[in-house]
C-alpha cells in the first residue's frame, strides 16, 4: 500500500544530486536559493521533503521527486566582499544543509501554492515498493 505523507519541498534539485542521494553517494545537501531556503528553515529532524528537479513555476499535482526524512539540519551565514578602488559592497547569504535519509519516490496529490518566499508543502504519496499484481 503507498502511503501519504504531507512533505515541504525543495525544488530546482538536480537529478545528479537526485541520483547520489538515492545511491547514499551524498548524505546531505545545501540549499542556497532563497525559495527552497525558507522552506529548509522550518524542516525538523523527523520531518519529510519532496526533493524535485522541477522548477518552482512549474510545481503542481502529478510532479515526482525524491521523499526524504530529515535527519539533521545545519543553518550557516556567509559574508562575501567586494570591493574596488573607489567601490566596496558587503552581501550576507544564509544557507540551509539538510542531512537527508531517502524513502522513496514520491508524486505530489496537492499542493499549498503561497507567495514567492512561502513555504512549500504538498500532500505527496509515497511509494516505497511497485506491486505489479
């Protein structure tokens, strides 16, 4: 039986990241674009999130990704500098890593669609084995 997880998701993942997450390759990943960010800050250890190679514009009922459990979560702020002669600018990045364990595959039922920097959450079924009977 496929069971129904309500997952937060991260979208724009590369299917390489994809892949060497489910291979276990990589046990974590770090998340920088602003969208999946917000959605990274409110993960806790023992949560899911639907990691999809689609694009944010393009998330709706029917879209397949990776479900993972949380794990652990990792919050860090980089400073950059850039200066010239007669030029210097300072721009703060937060990034989030996420220590992921795969489930499954997942394929999204509903989804909340909120404003740009909202969060994600979908209604996701999981599917962790295929019955052909």
């Amino acid at each position: 039986m496929n069971e129904k997880l309500r997952c937060l998701v991260l979208t724009g993942i590369s299917k390489s990241t994809l892949d060497a997450l489910l291979k276990r390759e990589i046990r974590s990943i770090e998340l920088r674009s602003a969208h999946n960010v917000v959605t990274a800050l409110k993960a806790e250890v023992g949560s899911y999130v639907l990691l999809t190679p689609a694009r944010l514009n393009d998330l709706d009922k029917g879209i397949t990704g990776i479900v993972a459990e949380v794990m652990g979560k990792e919050v860090m702020s980089h400073s950059l500098f850039f200066a010239s002669n007669s030029y210097f600018e300072e721009c703060e990045m937060t990034a989030v890593r996420l220590i992921l364990k795969p489930k499954g595959f997942g394929r999204v039922i509903s989804i909340s669609n909120p404003g740009i920097l909202d969060i994600r959450e979908a209604e996701v079924v999981c599917i962790t084995h295929f019955d052909a009977g």
